[in-house]
C-alpha cells in the first residue's frame, strides 16, 4: 500500500513552522530537513530516523520497519500529538545526520 499525498500534506501542515519539503519515493515518500532525510511516510505511517538525540528524546517511543528490509525506525504517531516535540527531535536528527554525499560524475 502506498502513502496518500493528503497524508503527507497534512504532516507538512501540522509541522508547518519547520522548512520541510517531502519527495515521492517508490509510492512512499522521504521528509527532508536542511537538505537531510529525517523521516519516511511509509503506509500513511511517520517513520523518523532514530539518531542518538532522538532516541534520547523519545526512549520508549515504539519502533518499526518502515519497509521491509529497512532499519528500525522510530513510530512517530505518538510524537504527532506533541507538534512542538515532534519539531524538536526532526530538528536533531537533522542536526545529526551527515549532508548528502556529493555525486560525481563519471567520464566518458
């Protein structure tokens, strides 16, 4: 089952003091912060990615597979009913995260 684009709206609108921007992926798609991936929606589901501070934020927060063969994720449905929270912890694991690898093109 894929996620609906509504979903992924009204994540964006409840998140909304955050520059989020959301990329369709395979049916799912990637939350991106400061050019960083910080959550999937996979199933109409929030996944965020459990970096130290936010597993420090959220220590008994449930955890899943977002897709099969994925990590454990953090569940962020809990997290969504505290905006400010859920703002905060995405705040982190951007902050957390490494920026994108430069591609480089290949000769020819």
């Amino acid at each position: 089952m894929s996620t609906r684009a509504d979903t992924v709206d009204h994540l964006l609108d409840i998140l909304g003091p955050l520059p989020l921007t959301a990329r369709k992926m395979f049916g799912e798609y990637a939350l991106y912060l400061d050019g960083k991936v910080v959550a999937l929606v996979c199933d109409d589901t929030l996944f965020i990615k459990p970096t130290q501070g936010a597993l420090a934020l959220l220590p008994d927060a449930e955890r899943a597979l977002a897709y099969p063969g994925s990590k454990d994720h953090i569940v962020g449905s809990e997290v969504l009913d505290d905006p400010d929270l859920c703002a905060r912890v995405l705040r982190i694991v951007a902050h957390e995260t490494p920026a994108p690898k430069l591609k480089t093109r290949k000769a020819k």
